[in-house]
C-alpha cells in the first residue's frame, strides 16, 4: 500500500468514528427528552400552556395543552392531528380518572381447568 492509500483510509474512518459519534449522542439526546424546544412566548401574557407531553412510539405523541382555563389533550402524528378530550377542567378529573378501572379480581386470577 501507498503512503497515500493509508492515509485516505484513515480519513475515511476517522470520519465515520466522527459521524457515528454524533448519531449515537442525538439518538440518547431524543431519548432523554432534549429534542424538543420549549414553548416560545412573545410579550407578558402566557395564555397557552404545554402541560405534560408523552411519547407513545417513535411518531405519535400525546401533548396536554392548557389554553385561558381549559386543557385540551391532543394525539400527535407525523402527518395528523387528533383532537382525543376537548375543554377538560379540573371538575372533569375525577370523571376521566374514574372511566379507565382496572379489570375486576376474577378476571385477573387464571383460570383453574378441572381435572
């Protein structure tokens, strides 16, 4: 091998240790959540508000927003948006906490086959 050759190879693989160092540390930056900027606010008056967002896979997301006094619970896809609970209020928790109940206990115990 040529002087030359070596040192195109060694080029070419620095920058692929250099190419994948900066895809492995965005890869664990989007996991630990740094991807995402806040919300930008112009003046004094903060009336929209980002609540909580959740990551359900790699493209959809479910962001609670609060708008004036109303929180509204948003389905975010990569080529749709859904509307999921609309002018949620604090009186309207319990309602939605109440309306997912855990299976009841004989549902949860396996089934006993008779021999």
């Amino acid at each position: 091998m040529e002087i030359e050759t070596v040192s195109y190879l060694k080029f070419l693989l620095a920058l692929l240790f250099v190419l994948g160092l900066i895809g492995g540390l965005s890869i664990i930056a989007k996991r630990a959540g740094l991807g995402n900027r806040g919300p930008i606010v112009k003046g004094n008056s903060k009336r929209l508000l980002i609540v909580e967002t959740m990551a359900l896979d790699p493209k959809r997301r479910v962001v609670l927003i609060r708008c004036d006094n109303s929180e509204h619970l948003l389905l975010l896809g990569s080529n749709s948006e859904q509307t999921i609970v609309s002018n949620l209020s604090d009186e309207d928790l319990p309602k939605v906490k109440l309306a997912h109940q855990p299976f009841p206990r004989a549902l949860e115990q396996p089934h006993k086959v008779a021999s």
